[in-house]
C-alpha cells in the first residue's frame, strides 16, 4: 500500500530555477498581464520566447550589362502599347546609367534579407511589415481561442442520471 510523503520522481517536474522578483508595472501593464490568463511566469516566458529577427544581411549580387540589354528587348517586343521613341530611350539610359555608372558590364545591387513570420510562413521585406501583417492574424487566433475559452465555461449537461437534479 502506498504511503503519503516525498518518493523518489514524484510531483510536478521543474521547468527551472526559481528566483523571487519584485516587479513594477503600470496599471494598464499589469492588466494586460492579468487579461492574458496567464501565469506571470508564463507570461514572461512566452515574451522571451518571441522570436527576434537579425540585421538584414545586405550582399551585392551581379547582374551583367546583357541581361539588362536582352530584357530591354523582350520587353520592347511584347508590349503592345509603345510609348514614344523618346520615352523609351530616356527610361533605358536611366537604367543603365544608375545599374552600369562608368560603362562597366556588371551591376551590383544590395539585397537584403527577407524576413519569415513565425505565424503565418509569409516573407516580408522588413520587420515593421511583418508585424503589421501579423497583428489581423493574431486578434482573429485570439478570438479563436477566446472562444473556445468561453465555450469551456459552459455549463455541461449531465453525463450520469445520479448527476440529474
């Protein structure tokens, strides 16, 4: 027969040191730590746990003079309305101009890296586009889990005749 007291791999496993902390937040912070439902060490948890992106690493990459000079021409070849001679040699000396300075036969243009959001697998070009696309993903998957929250809550119906009032 089983006794009561400390044995050996019982309880609740550790997920960690424990420290005592003491925390000053404003009202509003502490609200939205309280709304969250969470525990304040998970909350803090959770928080650290948000991925952080790097830099962008800017690298050149070369393009060669023909490339740009081929495109020109399968442009020029499918598109149906043509604007005039003068328009299209202008917007062609801009380009090589600002890709080739000096008459050189390769270009180097910076790209940069792209940024990959963790909720929804879309590539944005920076941070600040990222989360701004991320945020209507996440109010509807807190919604989603709101709801479900709430229809947990409900009163269930008796599983058992005994439970019948």
């Amino acid at each position: 027969m089983p006794r009561g007291g400390k044995r050996e791999g019982a309880g609740r496993k550790a997920i960690g040191i424990t420290r005592k902390v003491s925390l000053t937040l404003s009202e509003d912070e502490w609200a939205e730590l309280e709304a969250s439902g969470k525990t304040l060490s998970a909350f803090f948890r959770d928080l650290m746990r948000l991925p952080t992106a790097p830099e962008p690493v800017k690298e050149k990459v070369a393009y060669e003079r023909r490339h740009a000079e081929e495109r020109w021409q399968i442009y020029l070849r499918t598109t149906e309305q043509q604007p005039s001679p003068e328009v299209i040699e202008k917007a062609k000396d801009a380009t090589f101009r600002l890709l080739f300075p000096d008459g050189e036969n390769v270009a180097k243009v910076e790209t940069k890296t792209q940024y990959i959001c963790p909720f929804t697998g879309k590539r944005f070009g920076s941070m600040d586009a990222l989360v701004r696309a991320a945020i209507p993903h996440l109010i509807k998957s807190a919604e989603a889990d709101q709801r479900w929250k709430n229809a947990s809550e409900q009163p269930r119906s008796p599983q058992y005749f005994d439970q019948i009032r």
